[in-house]
C-alpha cells in the first residue's frame, strides 16, 4: 500500500512510521507513506498557502489552488482509491474503517491547519472524510499518523502470527483480555492461577470470558 500526506508541516511526520511496527511494514515492502510538503506547490513567491476567510473572522483558511496541483500531480502517477481530509466533522475513526481501507492500494491523505480548508477542495476532491474523535486538533498530521498506523499494522504480512491483529480490541467487537508477564507474583500481587496451568483449552474459554466481561463492563455498545 502507498499513502500520499499531503501537509504544510512535514516534519511533523518524519518520526512515526520510522519505527516499530510501521518500519518493519515499510522494510518488507507493503507500506509506503510519502510526505509531501504543500508549500512546493504554492504558485506564490512567498510560498503562501492560507489565506483570510472571506465574510471576516479569525483563523486563515487553507487555499484551493496549492492543494489542488499537489493532488492532481498525484493523480497522474497513479490511480487513488480514496482522497482522504482528516477533519474533526468526518467519520470517526473505527477499528471496522481501519481494517476496510487496509485492503486498498493507494491512498492520499490531506492534512488540513489553521481554519481548516476552502470548502470547495471537500466538495470536488476529498472522496472520505475521517476523525479521530470529538476534539480539535491544531492540524490534521497527528491525526493522519493515527490513521496510517491503525491501517499499516493490518496490512496481511505486516503483524507476525504471534502478533495477529485478530487477537486485539474491537476486531470481533469484543475488547481483549488483559496480559500477564513475569514474575508471576510481584509485592503479592498474583497473576491468575489458569494461566500458569499451561491447559490450552482453559486458558483460551478464561480469555474469551474475560473478554466478553470487559466489554459489557466498558463497551457494551460493541455487544449490541
Ligand atoms: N475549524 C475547524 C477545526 C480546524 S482544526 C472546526 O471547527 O471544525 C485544523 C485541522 O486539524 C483540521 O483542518 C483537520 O485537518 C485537523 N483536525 C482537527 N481535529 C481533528 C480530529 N478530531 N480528527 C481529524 N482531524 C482533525
């Protein structure tokens, strides 16, 4: 998969697919994620690329005509199954969104700032919109990170078997249960006992019964 970001602050994004997971996607070849820079793509001397909001206001709004170039620019290189705008209005972020556009080829991501962007670029450009919840970031690039990462890892031959996304939160809309590691007993605090027993079969039905406790304890809405 290749995912185009498309931001006026680059180095926001040079750390998070440099490392862990996401590099090792990277380094088998089936996640590439390219930055590019809006201002490049300015047509202005000053490398403007926001401007006053028409009607008066404060804030600066992202401009048409930059964003516009670097898209279609993109365009001509290859064929984009979604052009992405991180917005807090768009469609929250969900595990089940996550795993649908991890089966795409190639995607763009448009990181908005300031006021946001001219309406216009969402009406004839952006094919999705996505949040990552009901709270306003200052720019889309942390909240692209967020997207790349929970789709990367999903990726079929980025996780290892041991690591199997299948096992995690959400993914059979159940939340996982909770993780021991030694010693098994640290100021008196023990890890259950069944997991210790090395009976599969126990440990398994101890797992998926926990599972299912803690989602009716903190999602039940997944139950429904
Ligand atoms: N004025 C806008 C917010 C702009 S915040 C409003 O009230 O809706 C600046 C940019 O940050 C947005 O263009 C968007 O790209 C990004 N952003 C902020 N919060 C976000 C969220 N919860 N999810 C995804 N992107 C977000």
């Amino acid at each position: 998969m290749r995912i185009d970001i498309i931001t006026v602050l680059p180095e926001l994004l040079e750390s998070p697919f440099s490392h862990s997971i996401m590099k090792r996607a990277a380094e088998k070849g089936l996640l590439e994620v390219v930055v590019h820079n809006l201002r490049d793509y300015s047509v202005q001397k000053q490398k403007q690329v926001d401007d006053y909001q028409f009607g008066g206001g404060a804030g600066m709004v992202m401009m048409i005509e930059p964003i516009d170039r670097c898209i279609n620019n993109l365009k001509t290189q290859r064929t984009y199954d979604e052009v992405i705008y991180m917005s807090p209005d768009g469609e929250l972020l969900t595990q089940k969104l996550a795993n649908r556009l991890s089966l795409y080829q190639n995607l763009i991501i448009l990181c908005g700032h300031y006021k946001g962007i001219d309406e216009r670029i969402r009406e004839h450009l952006i094919t999705r919109e996505i949040s990552i919840g009901d709270y306003v970031l200052s720019g889309g690039e942390l909240a692209a990170a967020v997207v790349v990462d929970a789709v990367g890892r999903l990726i079929p031959g980025v996780l290892n078997n041991e690591m199997s996304a299948l096992e995690d939160s959400f993914q059979d809309n159940l939340i996982a249960p909770p993780v021991y590691t030694r010693p098994a007993e640290y100021n008196g605090w023990h890890v259950p006992e069944v997991l210790l027993s090395g009976h599969t079969a126990n440990i398994e039905k101890w797992r998926y019964e926990q599972a299912l406790e803690r989602t009716q304890q903190r999602r039940p809405n997944l139950l429904k």
